[in-house]
C-alpha cells in the first residue's frame, strides 16, 4: 500500500461506522464500473439464496446465542 493510500485509509478509519460504509460501498462499486447493481441489490440477492437454501434444509442455522458465546470465548484467547 502507497503512502497516499495509507493516508486515506487512516482518515477513512476515523469517519463514524455509517461514514466508513458508504465510503466502502462507493470504493466496492468504483471496482466494477460495469455491474449497474448496487452492493446492497447484489447483497440482498445474496440472502434470498442463503434463505433458499436454509429453507431447502442444506444449512442448519445456529441459534444466535451460541453464535455469540463462541465469539466471546474466541475473543477471550486473542
């Protein structure tokens, strides 16, 4: 990474979390000039297939409970 682009990186960094996001998604949709869909239009599509395919009952979800307790112990180690 240049100097220039750590620089940016840094003031991005320091931009409240909604700020950084919108940032990021105008950064992402900067990489593919091309695809008229926005981030959001191609993350919604992307849940409608994980929602088919928990409901076909290929995945089996975790209940979120246990999802947070496995991260807390994760985060105990680091």
């Amino acid at each position: 990474m240049t100097l220039q682009a750590k620089h940016i990186l840094d003031e991005a960094m320091g931009l409240p979390p909604n700020e950084r996001a919108l940032v990021a998604e105008e950064l992402l949709a900067s990489l593919a000039p091309s695809s008229s869909k926005s981030i959001g239009e191609m993350w919604a599509i992307e849940a409608e297939k994980r929602i088919d395919v928990y409901d076909r009952g290929e995945v089996k979800a975790i209940p979120a409970k246990e999802v947070f307790e496995k991260i807390d112990r994760q985060r105990q180690f680091t």
